[in-house]
C-alpha cells in the first residue's frame, strides 16, 4: 500500500464543481432587489409559469396524481428508466404513425427535461468533441458542455428572420469532431416556432454530414395562431434524432420534474450501443417519481383540451399586450414571438445616455423600478433583453408602464 503525508485537513472541491457554473444565476447574482423599494416587485425573469397562479394545473391532473397515491402502489422505486406503462403513455401520446413511431423501448423518463438533455449530451459527447449550440440559446446547454469538458460552439439565430438559423454558419462549424446539433424549437429565449422547411433544412445540413440531432421539444404545442409545431423526428428518416421534452410546459408543472427521452431512429443509426449507453446513464439516478409515472397515462391523454386553448389563449393575449406595449418605447425593439413564453426585446445602446449595456439596463431597472427583466447575455446575446410574458396582464401593463418611465429618463 502506497504510504501518504495526510497530516493535515486538505479537502478541495473537485475539477468538476469548478467547471460547473449557472451563467444566469452568476449575472442575477448582480441585480439587486431593493427589499424596500415603494414599488412592487415585478418579475419578469423566471421561465415558471406557475408563480403568479395565472397558469394552473389542470384539476384532473391532480385528480390524476391523487387517484394513485391512494392505491399504495407507488410507494417503492420505481425502474430507474421509467415503468413500462409510463413509458408506453409517453409512446403512444408522441409517436407517429408511419413516420415515427414509438414503443415504450424507444423511452426513456428523466428528471424533467433538464435530466433527459444531460443523458443526450452524456450518451453523445465525449470530452474535446463539440456540440452545435443555438445563439442565442437556454444556458443549460452551455452548462452541460462546459461541465463535460466539450467544446460549444454557437450557431447564429437571426432576428429579422424570426430567428430562424443561419444555415450557412451552422455548417461552417461542424468538423469531424462534431457530437451533436442541438436544435430548440419553440426556443427559449427566442419564442421562435418554425416553419416545416426551415427545420427540413436543418435536417438536410445533419443529413449531409451525418450529424445526429438533440431536439429539445419541450414548448411543443405552445405556439400562437397561424403557426404549427413540427416535431423534427416527423420530417426525416434519415437523421437519428434524440427529441426531449416533459411535463413543465405544455402541462405547467415544472415542479412535478418529468421528463423524458424519445428516440426517433428509423435506420438503426443509434444501434445497441448508443440505445444501451442512454439505458445505462438513465440507471445511474431515478427518473420522476413513482405517483407522476402513475399518473402520466391520465394526464398526457385525458387532460381535456379546453385546458391546451386556454393557456394558448392567454399567453396570445399578454403576447399582443407586450408587443403593442414595448414596441411603443423609443429604444426598445421587440421580436415578435410565434410561441413559447418569452419575448427578446433588442435595446438600441446608442439611445441612451448612461447605459452601455444590456447587464446595465436590467440592473438600473430594477434598482430605479423593481422590475426584473433578464439580460441577453444570459443566452450570449448582448444588447438583449428577454421579458417572461406569463405574469397576470395588469402585472405586465404597470411593468411596461414604468419600462416606459424608466427608458424616458435614460434617453439621450
Ligand atoms: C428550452 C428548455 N429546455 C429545457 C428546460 C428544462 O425543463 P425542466 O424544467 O423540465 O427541466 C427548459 C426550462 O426552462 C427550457 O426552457
């Protein structure tokens, strides 16, 4: 046995935790609320559109989880991918017939979204390969990569195109090293949906350089009138694509953490070993729990639909409200989203006298206004800022109002 010299407490934290890092908390970390503020404090910051209690559960997805507590059989661990009648809910809610079918072996349940993208960035990526990333985009991304020692490298997204990817610089960036491209659609920050071609044309870059895809879908369906939702595994046989999704959006309980993993692999692209690799990664923590597993064939299939159209509704409702609001302010320039529930508005720095940047706009704001708004450079994108649109609309209106105040006093 190898002697040692441990005569004295030397406990450092690993290379991993110093890798690990929240870009939006590190920036949030520096806008300070002001407890005493006269003003109320008003959020705009925080992608959980529960928190204002204007976006509810349904009733009969709670019913749904309270009917099986009360078997008492959900009160062991359940198979660390999920159960087989979780897992074939979730088959048959988002297969497609013909064109991309699903069983219950093709999933995989997570920990909400965010656990179903670290298995799909684990399974793929290895350490000194890069993965294509959306600019701007969710920090999660950036985290995962950054904890996994892989390369991110950041495809254009363009406003005046209703962001959709600039297809040239997307191709520019794949190499022999290339693990994934990461593709979200609705997008968050963005609340781009796009149309049919476009994420064909996507698909058509993967395909030439045989690319396979992560397609985070988790706002699917959350998209306003004259837009439709493409999954992307229904407009290709030819790119295996890994598409995540969960329960936190569409169904709007982030909190109840489920989440999963379809594969969509017509040609057995992924074969045994990629399909056992997410198998094995899945097995290394539970997925959700027990009773949300339970509940899953309920609420994915018989949450009625009035309760899809009111959220849609509403959520088109604070869309128009906030788009007639800011486009009103000089300075202010927002994109008009199609779905999801986040607007980005662009600042024009040069209007204003003593702010330079984005970081500088969210910070005075709040101090002068209590009125939270992220920075762009949360999702790498300066001169940004992105406004959550699910607050109650009077909430929205008297944040705009005094948006309004605050950008006449710190115009030029
Ligand atoms: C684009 C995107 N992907 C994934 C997630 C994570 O979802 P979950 O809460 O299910 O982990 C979010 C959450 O905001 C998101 O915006």
């Amino acid at each position: 046995m190898a002697g040692n010299n441990r005569n004295a407490w030397n406990v450092r934290s690993s290379n991993v935790s110093k890798r690990a890092h929240n870009p939006i908390r590190q920036i949030v970390d520096k806008l300070k609320v002001d407890p005493q503020a006269q003003k109320s404090f008003i959020s705009l910051s925080v992608g959980d559109p529960t928190v204002f209690g204007n976006f509810n559960v349904d009733q009969s997805a709670n019913d749904a989880i309270a009917k099986q507590l009360y078997t008492f059989k959900h009160n062991g661990y359940p198979p660390a991918h999920g159960t087989v009648q979780a897992r074939d809910a979730v088959a048959r809610k988002f297969g497609i017939p013909d064109k991309a079918p699903l069983t219950a072996n093709d999933v995989i349940l997570t920990n909400g979204c965010s656990g179903a993208l670290e298995i799909c960035f684990n399974v793929l990526c290895n350490p000194g390969q890069n993965i294509l990333l959306p600019c701007p985009g969710f920090s999660l991304y950036r985290s995962l990569a950054d904890i996994k020692q892989v390369e991110g490298r950041y495809y254009r997204l363009m406003p005046e195109k209703n962001w959709q990817v600039d297809l040239e610089h997307l191709e520019s960036l794949i190499d022999d090293n290339t693990a994934a491209i990461l593709v979200n659609n609705p997008s968050n920050p963005c609340g781009s949906v796009y149309p049919r071609e476009h994420l064909e044309a996507i698909l058509a870059v993967a395909a030439k350089h045989h690319v396979p895809i992560i397609a985070d879908e988790i706002y699917c369906d959350l998209v306003f009138e004259g837009n439709t939702f493409h999954p992307m595994a229904s407009l290709t046989q030819d790119v295996p694509i890994l598409s995540v999704g969960g329960l936190a959006k569409k169904w709007l309980v982030p909190g109840w953490r489920v989440g999963w993993i379809l594969i969509q692999d017509r040609h057995d692209v992924l074969n045994k070993e990629v399909r056992e690799g997410l198998l094995n990664l899945s097995q290394v923590i539970l997925g959700p729990n027990s009773a949300s597993q339970g509940a899953l064939d309920d609420i994915l299939h018989h949450t009625p639909q009035s309760f899809y159209d009111d959220t849609i509704k509403q959520l088109e409702h604070n869309t128009s409200l906030s788009l007639s609001a800011v486009s009103n302010i000089d300075g202010l320039n927002p994109v008009t989203p199609q779905g999801a529930m986040y607007m980005m508005v662009g600042i024009d720095i040069e209007k204003f006298k003593d702010i330079a940047s984005d970081v500088e706009f969210s910070q005075k704001l709040v101090a002068e206004e209590n009125v939270l708004c992220l920075p762009g450079q949360c999702f790498d994108y300066p001169n940004y800022i992105r406004i959550v649109i699910t607050p109650p609309a009077d909430c929205l209106a008297e944040a705009y109002e005094r948006m309004a105040q605050f950008c006449a006093r710190h115009r030029k």
